[in-house]
C-alpha cells in the first residue's frame, strides 16, 4: 500500500502501477520500512518478480481483503460479552450486600442508617444486624452458566470463513468423539487442498522457475530445458492422525483393493517414495526390488505375489 503521495498518479493506485490498456498490473511500489517516520522513496519493483497472492473476487480485483475481516465485529462482541461476565463474577465474588428493611419508619437507633448511604463490612467475621433488617448479596444475574455456549458460538462463526472446525480453535476435542472430530474436518482438510493448489500456481511454481533460471545462469542447470519441462512434485504434511491403528488399518485396507498405493500414500505425508524405499532397504540390508517384493508378499501373501510374477513373466522387481 502506498504511504506516501508522491508515487499516486494518473497510472499509480495504491502502490500499484496499472496498464490502462489491460488493467494488469506492471509494477509494486515496495518500502524497505513499515516505520512512518523512516519511510523514502519506494522502490518500484517489475510486477514479473513479484508474487502477488490473493483471492479475486471480480475483475479488475488487485487487491485481497483478509480472510477474518467480516468476523472483526463478533471479535469485539465476544470481548464485551467476556468482560461483562467477568465484571458480574467479581461483584458477585466481593462481600458487597443491600441492607433491607421492614420497619414502616426509621427509629431514633437507626438513624444512622439512612437510605442509600454504606456501610462498612467486616471481612470473615460474623455481623449483627440491627433490628428488622436483613443482609442481601448481590447477585451476578448474568448467564455465566451458559457463557461457554455463547462463547463456542462466537467463536464458531468467527471461523466460520475460515472453514476451521471448532476443536482446532478451542484447542480441544475433548467434548466430540473421534467421528465427529473427522467429520468436522473435511471441509476444513478441502479447504486447505485448493489453498495449496493455489499456493503452487501462484507462488511456488514460479518461484522454482526463477530458481532454475539462476541455476542455469550459474552453470549448475542444463540452458536448454526449461522449468516447466523438469520433473518435479511438491510435497506437502497432511493432518495427523488422531487414531493411528484406525487409519492404519483403512489405508491397509485400501492398498490390497487397489483403491491407493504407497507412492499416493508416503506423498501424502510428504515422502518421496524412492527415497524411503532406498533407506528402508538399506537398513535392512536388501535392494529396492527385495525390500519391495517383501512388502508385497507381506500384503498379498506368497502364493498370490508368486503367481502374479509367473502369470506376468517379471523378474523380482517389484514396484508399488
């Protein structure tokens, strides 16, 4: 965003440069300093070196908003609510008390006692109380009891564009059992496989690709194959697994029906299956294609694995 005036102009919005022709952007306007009072000239910074990630809504859209921007007024709701219950506790908490009378009038003894005037109370100690009187504490007549649902339900819509369930943002699951909690995140887990899809065509795509132009300027990379046409795959961490054993078994499950395979299921995790088959079978002192076959007749079983060899004339090697 621009700070400054002197960089806005006929071509100049907000600390972009526009081409009246396309409505493209050509350029960014760059501070090297948030500091208002350091701020310079900025650096004007070619569109083409700059990754410019953001969600556009319509055409002509050149700038994002935050994801959390409609959830700002139930933020500032929610720390009212908050302050108004905690504010009914502590009164409730204080020995503070209204003295009431069933006297039709005030004696010469109670004269002292005039209305709406206090009283001081002696804290941990027994009080007597004049005559006809009674003690009445106050009362938080707020609804603390039913704060933690008002606050889940905040809460929830304020995540809500998010797509985050509401054990992630509580930081427990304790309340839900294991289905619900994976139900809950299925529109969240989807969420997160088009944000990094966007996430490759936008920034990490074209961040290797200058990578690889560097590569090539330095020697290192052959000139004459582009980015584009190296073999290449990101990787990125899946959530956890709450219940191990459970997902253990279903992904068992899907491996001998044929509905998966290893190499879809370690990239999952963010492993290259050469890689760990390469490790894993040199830690056990056999090749890739042994360390393979084993697996394979550890799923399968001999007789299976052996005539799928036979019926299909293959050596040893075995790939999954």
């Amino acid at each position: 965003t621009s700070l400054v005036s002197s960089i806005e102009g006929p071509h100049q919005v907000d600390g972009l440069e526009i081409d009246t022709d396309t409505g493209e952007v050509i350029a960014f306007f760059v501070h090297d300093t948030i500091s208002p009072s350091m701020i310079g000239e900025p650096e004007r910074i070619p569109a083409e070196q700059v990754c410019h990630w953001f969600r556009q809504d319509r055409p002509g859209q050149h700038r994002g908003i935050p994801e959390l921007l409609t959830s700002l007024p139930l933020c500032s709701l929610l720390r009212e609510y908050t302050l108004a219950v905690v504010s009914a506790a502590r009164t409730a908490a204080k020995h503070a008390a209204v003295l009431e009378s069933s006297a039709t009038d005030l004696s010469d003894d109670d004269e002292d006692l005039v209305p709406l005037s206090s009283v001081d109370i002696d804290y941990d100690q027994l009080t007597v109380l004049p005559d006809k009187y009674k003690l009445s504490q106050l009362k938080a007549e707020q609804p603390t009891s039913t704060y933690k649902n008002t606050r889940d339900a905040l809460l929830g819509e304020i995540v809500r564009p998010l797509q985050a369930p509401l054990n992630i943002v509580l930081g427990s699951s304790q309340e839900w059992n294991y289905a619900s909690t994976q139900a809950d995140h299925v529109t969240y887990d989807l969420k997160l496989l088009i944000e990094r899809e966007e996430c490759e065509t936008e920034i990490v795509e074209p961040t290797f690709a200058e990578w690889w132009r560097e590569m090539q300027l330095m020697g290192e990379a052959p000139s004459h194959i582009d980015a584009e046409d190296v073999e290449h795959q990101w990787f990125w961490d899946r959530r956890r697994d709450a219940d191990p054993q459970t997902m253990a078994a279903a992904r068992e499950t899907n491996l001998k029906t044929g509905t998966t395979n290893r190499e879809h299921e370690l990239g999952l995790h963010g492993v290259d299956i050469e890689s760990h088959d390469e490790t894993a079978a040199r830690s056990l002192g056999v090749t890739v294609a042994q360390y393979r076959l084993m697996l394979a007749k550890a799923m399968y079983g001999n007789d299976v694995v052996d005539s799928a060899l036979q019926a299909g004339g293959a050596s040893s090697h075995v790939g999954m």
